[in-house]
C-alpha cells in the first residue's frame, strides 16, 4: 500500500469518527443494544485511526525527500509547510484587516506570494513522495 492510500483512509476515518460522535450524541440511540454497537464501532474507528497514524508518523520519519539541494525526512518537510502557512495566514490576515496606509499592500502581496511558491515546492514534493513510497 502506499503512503497516499493509507492518507486517504486516514482522512475518512477522521470524517466518520466525529459524525457517529455527534450521532450518538443528538440523536441517542434506540436501544442498550444499538448504543453498546455504536460505542464499540467508534472505540474501533478511533483505535483504526491511531494505528494509521502511528503508521503513517513511522514512515515519515524514515522517508526522505529532496528540497531544493537537501535531502530531509517527510516529517520534517510537513513540518516546514506547515510553517509556510501560518506564515501566509499571517500575511493574508494583515492584506484582509489592515488599512493600505499603514503597509504597502504590494508589497504584502509580493511577499506572500514568496512565501506560497516556497510552500507550494514544498506541498508538491511531499505528495510525490506519498504516492511513490510504500508502507513497510
């Protein structure tokens, strides 16, 4: 299986789980039988789910990738994008909320813009190596 794939289910199971919560939470259940069930199946999504994770956090550490001339794990490049955009949140907060007087607005843009060509480098190259690497 590749890394993508197990992405993929994790991602579901990270859907499914807080909407069978929150169905057991608003609607209840008809019957201790019914609840006993849908308890069970939630502790085994959320069981699934660590496992994925703990799958998908051992791969990444022992992944490589190539950024720019450096070969780093994928850990560390998730690590590196997601910087990348708290950083381009920061400049969007400032070209949406501040008033042009107090910055150039071009020159937010520009910089903002470095920053998303950093990030989508970065972006593509994690998920070239999700969909080249093998779990195992």
């Amino acid at each position: 299986m590749l890394v993508g794939d197990l992405i993929i289910r994790r991602d579901s199971l990270k859907t499914k789980i807080p909407e069978l919560q929150r169905r057991l939470e608003q609607k209840g259940c008809v019957d201790k039988e019914e609840y006993d069930n849908t308890v069970s199946e939630l502790f085994n999504l959320i069981s699934e789910l660590q496992s994925f994770s703990i799958i998908l956090n051992r791969s990444n550490n022992k992944s490589m990738l190539r950024l720019g001339n450096k070969d780093i794990t994928v850990i560390d490049a998730i690590e590196i994008r997601e910087t990348l955009k708290r950083k381009i949140d920061v400049f969007s907060g400032l070209i949406n909320k501040t008033p042009e007087s107090k910055f150039s607005i071009l020159s937010l843009f520009k910089q903002r813009d470095n920053l998303l060509e950093e990030y989508f480098t970065v972006y593509k190259s994690i998920i070239l190596s999700d969909w080249s690497n093998e779990i195992g």
